[in-house]
C-alpha cells in the first residue's frame, strides 16, 4: 500500500454563520475556535464584517465565517452589511443559521422573529442564488423548558430548508460538538488552507480596532450604539518585544467627541484599559495603547471605511 493511500483524506471548506443581530453568532464562532476571533456586545448589529474563524475537527480545517446581522437595512452601512452577509451564504460549503430560541419564544412578533422569518423565507425561495446545505441553530435554550422548544423545532423543520435542527448554548458551550460534527461532513476533500495552530484569518490591527470598539459598546451602551468606529492608525513593534499601538475612535458630531472622552477624559481611559488587556491575553506580548478621539462627519459615507473593513460600498 502506498504512503499516499495510507494517509488521511484532509478536509477544508468554509462553514456561513448566518442570522438575525444579536442571535449569539459571534459567542458561537469564538466558542467552536476556542478563541476570540469575533467581537461581542449586548447591541445589536455589532459585527460589521465578515470574520473567519479557524476550527480543526479531526482531519477536517472548518472556516467558519462569522457575517453581520441580516435584517431590513436603512442605512448605507445596513445595505452593505445584509449584502456582504448574504454573500458569505452564497460562497460557502455550508450554512449554519443561528437562532435566539429564547428570544422567539418571549417575543414570536418582535424584531428578531420578523428578520428571522424573512430569512427563512429567503432561504426557501433561493433569493440569492443557489445555496449549500443549511441547518439550523437554536441557540440559548439553556433559558427555555424543553416544551417550549418542542414547538420551535417543528415549525422550523416543517419549512423544508434545513438538513438538521441543533440545539445549543454558544455561551456555556454546550451541543456545539455535534454542530462542528455536521460542519466537518459537508466540507470538500482538501488541503488545509492555514496552519493548524491559526486561530482566526484577520489583520492584528483589524481586530485590535475590533476589540476598541467593543469596549466602546459596552462602556457607552445606549449613548452612542452605532455612531463610532475605530481605526488602528500605527502599530510599532519596539525592542522589548511589546508593541506600540495609536488608535483614532471617530464620532459623527462633536458632542458625541465629550461622551467617548468622558469628564477629565476618565471614560476613553477605562476603555483603552480594558482594550489594552484583551490584546495583551490575545497576542500574547504588552502593549502599549494610546487612543485618540476625532469628529469625522460622515464617516459611515466613506468609502475608504468601507475598504478597510472589507465591505462593498453600496451605490444609491
């Protein structure tokens, strides 16, 4: 027998996680690679971009792609985001719809349920070209009676869209296995694309201006929900090993400049704090973080933005 036969058929292919803001994509991504390679926060809409995750099942090299929230788009970054969403579907070699079960149960009328309907209608009509295998993720059922999610998975199962239903929590880890099980057998008999060590396919300064900007959320709340971004400006590798990263947090008025900076500029140092030490547990060296903060009327409007975070810029 040959030492080519003797050898293990390799598996590689990318895996869309899809769904309604806020139904736990990103804790679900982070959770299956182990580390945090997506943001999160309470808010909806708080994944902008598409963001791969690198999962190792066995022989199999899972690319999960994490993409933004699918919902009804009013602004120019809205329709950017649903597409680019949209388009992470149509290019992988599998679907994972990820659900709030628990949020479809206390509200069947509310916002998530309306984005996930339209979804699934969507799905059924194959709106946006011919798709791979979907199954679907009830996600946080560690908050419902099993009774209640009796009901759930029947209604889904009765659409006809999905090859399984699986019921998990993203947050406590929980039936996650028998997802990237699922995941591993639709993929393409390949060579593995990265090292079997890599986390996450995304620039260091792109997710250090992630991190920022999730420390922002989660800082201001209700304040300034979508008004910021964050750019990484410089990144300076020093002597002793650390790195010397210069942060710009943009806001679209010059009001919103005093909130981000807070009295005495206490609020946008609580945040690089708490940056500054999420970077540091992830890339594994000290950092240095120094955050500035700018008005950019606009910014949203910009196609460089765009560019820079990966996304299409939508004409009018």
């Amino acid at each position: 027998m040959s030492d080519a036969a003797q050898t293990p058929q390799t598996r590689c292919g990318f895996v869309a996680v899809i769904g309604a803001p806020n139904a736990g994509k990103s804790t679900f991504v982070n959770a299956l690679v182990g580390s945090k390679v997506s943001i999160v926060s309470p808010k909806v809409q708080t994944t902008r971009m598409p963001v791969r995750g690198v999962a190792m099942r066995g022989q199999a090299q899972i690319i999960f792609v994490d993409t933004p929230g699918i919902f009804q788009p009013r602004r120019r970054l809205d329709r950017a985001m649903v597409k680019s969403a949209w388009a992470g579907a149509g290019d992988a070699d599998a679907v994972l719809l990820i659900v709030d079960a628990a949020d479809l149960v206390a509200k069947p009328k509310g916002a998530a349920a309306r984005d996930t309907d339209a979804i699934v209608e969507s799905l059924k009509k194959a709106e946006h070209g011919k798709l791979p295998k979907i199954s679907l993720v009830l996600n946080k059922i560690d908050e419902l009676p099993r009774a209640e999610l009796l009901p759930l998975v029947q209604s889904f199962s009765e659409t006809g869209v999905f090859d399984q239903v699986f019921m998990i929590s993203a947050l406590k880890s929980d039936g996650i296995d028998e997802v990237a099980d699922w995941s591993a057998a639709h993929l393409p008999i390949s060579a593995w694309l990265y090292p079997e060590d890599q986390a996450a396919d995304i620039p260091s300064r792109l997710l250090a201006s992630e991190i920022t900007r999730e420390k922002l959320y989660f800082r201001l709340h209700d304040e300034l929900p979508y008004a910021t971004t964050v750019e990484t400006e410089a990144w300076t590798a020093k002597k002793d090993g650390s790195v010397k990263i210069d942060q710009i947090i943009y806001v679209e008025r010059a009001g919103q400049k005093g909130i981000v900076l807070g009295k005495g500029g206490q609020t946008v140092k609580a945040i690089g704090e708490s940056a500054r030490r999420e970077m540091e547990t992830i890339f594994g060296h000290r950092v240095h973080l120094f955050l500035f903060v700018k008005v950019r009327e606009g910014w949203a409007e910009n196609r460089e933005h765009y560019r820079d975070i990966g996304l299409e810029y939508p004409e009018e």
